[in-house]
C-alpha cells in the first residue's frame, strides 16, 4: 500500500493532537516543568526509559503518578533503599501448598512486572539491585528460577535521583545510564508557577484527570514515530554530532579533547533519531529536520558523555560541552 503525501501529513497531525490531549491533561496536576514533561512523553512514545535528576520535592514522583493516570496502563512504585535486594524487584520462588497438601515452588512476581514502573531514588540501591533493572529495561524480559517471563507491552521506566545527597547513594554504573533514553535534569518553579502550585495545592483541591491513551495506541504510534523520514544528509549530521563526543576522533571539536573522556555510545545516535523524529512530528511534518536534532541533542547525550578529571577541576558541566559541539559542527558534512 502506498502511502500518499497527504497520508502521511494526516498521521502527523493526528499525532499532535492525540500529544496535546496528553499534554492538557498532565497541564491538570504539573504546573510547569514544560521542557521535563515533553522529555518525558517523548521518551515514553519512543518505546525507551527516561531518568529524572533533581532536588526532592520538585514534583518528579507526581508526574510519574499523574501520567500513569492519564494513561490506561498498569503502574508499580520501587522505592529504592540500600537494603533493596533483586529478589525484591524481580519476584522470587516461594512455597505453596494446594488443597490437598502437595507443595511446590511457585514464582511470585515482583514490581516490576507492570507497564509503567517508578524507580523512586534509583541511585540509593546497591549495584547488584541496579543490575537487576538491565535486562528490563533493554529486553522487556524478567530471568528468573530458571524461566525467561515477558512483560507487558509498551513497558516504561520512570526512574529519579538526588543529585546533591551522596551519602548513602551508589551512583548508575554507565551500562546503566545508557539504558535511559533522556536523563532530564529537573530545575526550579518559576514565582508565578509556585503561586499556582500553592494555590493548587493547599485549597484541599483536586484536579481531576482522565484517561486518554491505552496501550495498543501508544504501540501504534511508536511505529508511526520510526515511519517518519530520516533524510541521509540530515541522518549525517546527527553522526557526526555523535561521532564529536569522542575525544580524538576525526569529528571532534576542542572543548571534546579538553574535557571528555568517553563519548556517546552508537546507542546514542539511535536515541537522537528517534527523539527528532517525534519533534518533527510535534511539528506537523513527516520528516527530521536539523532543528529537530539539536533540540533533542542534550537530553539525550548529557548521562552518555564522560568527563575527565580536568572538566572537573575547572568545574565544567557536560551540557558546556555539548553545547560547544552543537555551535561547532556544521550542518554540511565534508
């Protein structure tokens, strides 16, 4: 079947409309934050995780609830805590006995098994906790007792960390964090934001809110969003973008040599081609264009790119530095 021009921008604005019906009605509870909730539809439409760093009492935890609500999808909270084993997330086998007294080893599952899962403070488990949540998030597979379960399609993991408490926390190891499709950095109300949320919050008031999108839709439009055009020279300078995080490389810039000690993984340019192509559609188009890229780029590499220890002695951030790379690579490769 042919897919017409007019098709094809029919599906696009489709798409925003059903993006805005979400948007409205997370608008309901969230107050603000209009950056953090697009990275966060954006990464849940990609079909990937999404990690929110910020200060407690930012409103992260609310919005994970507020978007399971709107969505009609199961949802689990793991409140993460150093004495969390795996077992704790991923299930165990326990010992049943039936009517008749035989016992037998019968799995119980864990949290994990849900559609929308909240991974609250992921960073004050252990390693071997953290690890348990790999498999998950890359596969959509538990392994457990010697069974391979699958979980519930479309799955998402909503995970948050305090950035400024260390004492207790172990921080993500990097084949953890590269799992995240975005690592949104959660900032301060505006005044006129924190009136609202007052006002909202301590009238004995609540916003009431609905379900708006199911599971079957949200599978429909993760294969919408890779249907979107991906035009070679624009696919090209979104490796190059990728290929300037490396230190040394043929395509990097200075700040990258100076300050980087690893780049981003290839799964990275696959991260930045998805995210494009949602905004080009947010857009009303069926194809990624250069803006698209550049507006996704630090969400999607800031938790990919490793500084050394010179960028931090000097105190330089990882946004600095991609944000260097995106004022020095060209649009037109060579």
């Amino acid at each position: 079947m042919t897919i017409t021009a007019d098709d094809m921008q029919a599906q696009a604005e489709q798409f925003r409309d059903r993006y805005g019906a979400l948007r409205e009605m997370i608008g309901r509870v969230i107050v603000g934050h209009d950056d953090i909730v697009h990275g966060v539809l954006t990464a849940m439409l990609c079909g990937g995780h999404c990690l929110l760093e910020g200060v407690p009492g930012l409103g992260k935890t609310m919005l994970v609830r507020t978007l399971a609500e709107v969505l009609d999808l199961n949802f689990n909270r793991i409140q993460f805590t150093p004495d969390l084993m795996p077992a704790d997330i991923l299930g165990t086998n326990m010992i049943v006995e039936d009517a008749e007294g035989h016992r037998r080893f019968e799995f119980q599952r864990g949290p994990v098994f849900t559609q929308i899962l909240l991974a609250d403070e992921i960073n004050r488990a252990t390693p071997k906790t953290q690890s348990a949540m790999l498999e998950t998030m890359q596969e959509g597979t538990v392994t457990a007792a010697g069974h391979r379960f699958e979980l519930d399609r479309p799955f998402f993991v909503l995970a948050t960390q305090n950035p400024i408490e260390q004492e207790g926390t172990y921080p993500l190891p990097e084949a953890q964090l590269d799992r995240f499709l975005f690592k949104l950095v959660v900032g301060y109300s505006s005044r006129d934001e924190l009136n609202t949320i007052v006002d909202r919050t301590t009238r004995g008031e609540r916003a009431s809110v609905e379900k708006v999108m199911g599971g079957e839709e949200i599978l429909q439009l993760q294969q919408l969003i890779r249907d979107v055009i991906l035009a070679k020279h624009v696919q090209d300078y979104l490796v190059r973008l990728t290929l300037a995080t490396h230190p040394e490389g043929p395509h990097s810039v200075d700040a990258t040599n100076q300050y980087v000690r690893w780049g981003s993984s290839p799964r990275g340019a696959q991260t930045l081609a998805l995210a494009s192509k949602v905004r080009a559609l947010l857009d009303g188009r069926y194809n990624v264009s250069f803006e698209d890229i550049r507006r996704v780029f630090l969400p999607t590499m800031r938790h990919r790119v490793l500084l050394n220890f010179e960028a931090q002695a000097e105190g330089v951030e990882t946004d600095q530095v991609l944000l260097d790379i995106l004022e020095k690579v060209p649009e037109k490769g060579e």
